[in-house]
C-alpha cells in the first residue's frame, strides 16, 4: 500500500521498489519497450550507477552498536562508512549522551571524551573510530554513519533510495542513456554523423541538467534541515 512521503507525493513502502521496476518505467520514457536501443543489462547498469551518483550527494544512515573493551580506545567501522555522523556514548541515558569529535592530531583531543574518525581512501583496512579516552569494559558505543545506498545487481534487488526520490534515478538513467547513444555515433560514425553529433550532444547536455536540477531541488530542501546531536 502506497503511504504519504510527507512531500506532496505518494511513495511506496520502504524496499517495494525493485529495479527491475525502475528500469521498465525508463523504457516507458525511451519509447524502447522492445529493447531495441537498449538492453535490460545496459539499463541495470544505468541505474546502479545512478544510485552509486545519488549516494555520493545523500547516502543512507545507518547505526551500528560496538562493544567496548577495557583500555582499547581503536575500533573498527564496517567497511562501507563514508562517514560518522554521531557516537552516543554511554548508551541508554535519556536524553542521550553524545561524545564530540575532535581531530586525534589536535592539543586538545584528549581533553574530556572525545573520538575521531579514520578514513581509508583504499581496501587495506577498514575505516575506525578512534577514542580519547580508556572505556571500561562491556559498555556500547553506538555509532550512526552514513553509508552508500546498494547498488542493484539484478532486476530482483530492491531499491533502498526513498521511493520518493526515484524520479532522480530516472532521469539519471535517460541521461545516461543519451551519453551511451553520443558514444556509439563516435565509435561507428553514420553518413550525417556532424549533425547527429550535434543533436545528440545537445541532447545529452540537456538530459544532464535535468538531472542536476531533480537532484539540486532535493539538497535545496535537505538545507532547511538539521539534527541535534548532544545534548546541554
């Protein structure tokens, strides 16, 4: 059952949406229901890179609850957190208890409890939270951080983009689209191709901006938005 988004719009419940469904209503748009122009891999792969574009502007929250070790203040995060948007530290008080991040290179990083976040820019090791201060053992850190949205790899997958916010996957794919079709002109030129260049340029340009324009209307309205996150 459909359910109100807050924005004016219906969207679906959370993970009701597959891909396979986002990629049927692109075809709707490209007026290639037979698959002709594309096929239903190209388009699977045009909506994973959507979602990895969409991600790099709104990723997904998520939580995740790390015991704590007496003295051992290094603690590793899951592989794909981008970054960490709060540590409640100790966990269970109400109103909850939350911890500032203070850079570990900082004089004053280990004034008062603290923490501090170490990105890697590579697979060698995960990212870690790294503390100020020696917690006793068998409390709970509980960390939110922002994560990549999944990429589909199937028609199966199920989207966890808002459904609300699938318009901008879609007009990401029929720019990608577009991008693919100005590719194919240049590797294999047809007899007019200086004017189809031209056409299919401008074409893209212009799938683009709209692209940029769904997606710039969303962060316009996420900037009004804030979180509170210690309490005083």
């Amino acid at each position: 059952m459909a359910i109100g988004s807050g924005t004016g719009t219906q969207a679906a419940a959370p993970y009701a949406v597959t891909a396979g469904e986002l990629v049927a209503g692109v075809r709707l748009a490209l007026d290639d229901a037979a698959a002709v122009a594309f096929s239903d891999a190209e388009l699977l792969d045009f909506v994973a890179e959507a979602v990895g574009e969409y991600s790099q502007h709104l990723p997904r929250v998520s939580e995740v609850v790390l015991a704590t070790l007496a003295g051992e203040r290094r603690y590793a995060l899951p592989w794909d957190a981008a970054a960490v948007i709060s540590v409640e530290y100790p966990s269970g008080d109400e109103p909850p208890s939350y911890i500032y991040r203070r850079r570990y290179r900082s004089s004053q990083f280990a004034a008062g409890n603290a923490y501090d976040v170490l990105l890697t820019r590579d697979l060698t090791d995960p990212p870690g939270l790294l503390l100020s201060f020696d917690p006793a053992a068998g409390e709970a850190l509980v960390v939110r951080y922002a994560r990549p949205h999944a990429r589909p790899a199937s028609a199966a997958d199920y989207l966890t983009v808002p459904d609300d916010h699938h318009h901008v996957l879609r007009q990401y794919v029929l720019f990608a689209a577009a991008r693919q079709l100005q590719v194919r002109e240049q590797a294999s030129p047809t007899n007019n191709s200086s004017l189809l260049m031209g056409q299919l340029a401008s074409n893209t340009r212009r799938l683009e901006l709209a692209w940029l324009n769904a997606l710039n209307r969303i962060l316009y309205q996420r900037s009004g938005e804030g979180e509170v996150v210690r309490w005083e």
